[in-house]
C-alpha cells in the first residue's frame, strides 16, 4: 500500500520536485547570459568613467604645462620594464637619470602617476573592475605613509598590480608628447605589451602595427588590444 502525503503519493512529489528543478534551471540558463551581458556592460561603464576622469586630468595637466602630456624621466628617457628606485628622493635616482638629467629609463605607469602628483587623481581611479589580481595602490602596504603619496614615482614597486591603464608610448619615435583634439583616444586599458598581474608582457619588438609599412600588418595590428574588455 502506498503512503500518501496530503493525497499524492511520494512518486508524485518527486516527479513535481523535478519539474520544478527543470524549470528553475530552465530559468537560470535563460537568465544567466543576460546577467553576464549586464555585468560586461556595467564594468565597460565604470572603466569608460575611470578613463574619462583620467583623460581630464591628463588635459588639466596639459593646459599647466604648455601642452605637454605627462612623460615621467627626463630628456632621452626610454622605455623600462621599471624604475631604478620607485621610492627615492629625487627624480635622477628614481629614474636612474645621468648627472645632466637626461637618460634614465621608465614605465608608462610613471608617466600617469604623474597625475596623482600634480592633479590629485585618487589611486583607485587607476583601477579596473575587470582587471583580476590590482587593487588601489597603498603605500602603506609596502612600508611608506600614506602623506608620501605625492614623494613616490610610480605605483609600487609592481606597478602592474596597482595600475590597469596604459596611454600612448610616450618614450618612442611614436610618442604623443602634446595634447591634441578633445575626442581623440589617448588613455586606455593596459595593453598585452605591458605587464600585468597575471601574465608576462609579450615581446614588443614583434609587435608591428604600422599598416602603411610592408612589414605590417592587421592582424598584427589586433594583438595590441587588452583582454580585459573583448
């Protein structure tokens, strides 16, 4: 003899809890691309706002210095993986400058920290929600006050880690040194060329994005593009 509950066997309630599992299931796999699709379109926005702040100050910073855009080092500063010493006391050790100011090398994170030194930008605003392994640069964290925020020459010693935007090379043959029109594209997520907290930066040598040259061509144009936001 069957038992039954409230007039329905246990085969019944088993077979309704199953409906009601497929249908819940149903439900989420329906939903669930959607959420993902509102999560992407919501961290693009916050990026986007990050980079629209950032993109003021660079232009606040531009208007004080006669155009000029933010370029950490000095005179025939290149390049560099980092910076002599992140936490020195004057420009020449932080970028290991010659005794004549010129040389040195540096980061393109650097150069934006310019802009917590001379426009007060928050360090948070150099953070992107998508961008997995940064958060906020703290100099406490790496035994320096706070009040030293603005004495500092870049974002920690692994500036990857604080720093989730890049901006045109400002240390080539191909460097943007002044502001230019208002709708131009200048800042950016950081690119596969940069180091990040979860993969090594790629060889830049090999990266050929002129189109107009024989050398160059699209596809290698599209391997500068940041993961964080495809």
């Amino acid at each position: 003899m069957k038992c039954r509950m409230n007039g329905a066997t246990r085969a019944d309630v088993v077979v309704l809890l199953l409906v009601v599992c497929g249908l819940l299931s149903m439900f989420f796999c329906l939903l669930l691309p959607a959420y993902q699709r509102e999560w992407r379109h919501e961290n693009r926005r916050l990026c986007g706002a990050n980079l629209s702040e950032i993109g003021k100050a660079m232009a606040i910073y531009a208007d004080n210095y006669d155009g000029a855009l933010p370029v950490a080092g000095g005179q025939g500063t290149v390049w560099g993986p980092g910076l002599n010493h992140w936490k020195a006391d004057n420009r020449a050790d932080a970028f290991g400058l010659d005794p004549n100011g010129t040389g040195g090398a540096a980061t393109v994170s650097a150069s934006l920290y310019l802009l917590v030194w001379y426009t007060e930008v928050s360090p948070e605003l150099f953070v992107c929600r998508k961008d997995k392994g940064t958060a906020a640069f703290r100099p406490e964290k790496y035994g320096v006050g706070a009040e030293k925020l603005k004495s500092l020459w870049d974002f920690g010693p692994d500036p990857a880690r604080h720093c989730s935007y890049a901006y045109h090379m400002p240390y080539s043959s191909y460097r943007l040194t002044t502001s230019s029109e208002g709708n131009m594209a200048v800042a950016a997520d950081r690119n596969p060329w940069i180091e990040g907290p979860r993969e090594k930066a790629r060889e830049f040598s090999l990266f050929k994005p002129d189109l107009l040259s024989s050398s160059g061509t699209a596809e290698q144009a599209l391997q500068g593009h940041t993961g964080s936001h495809m």
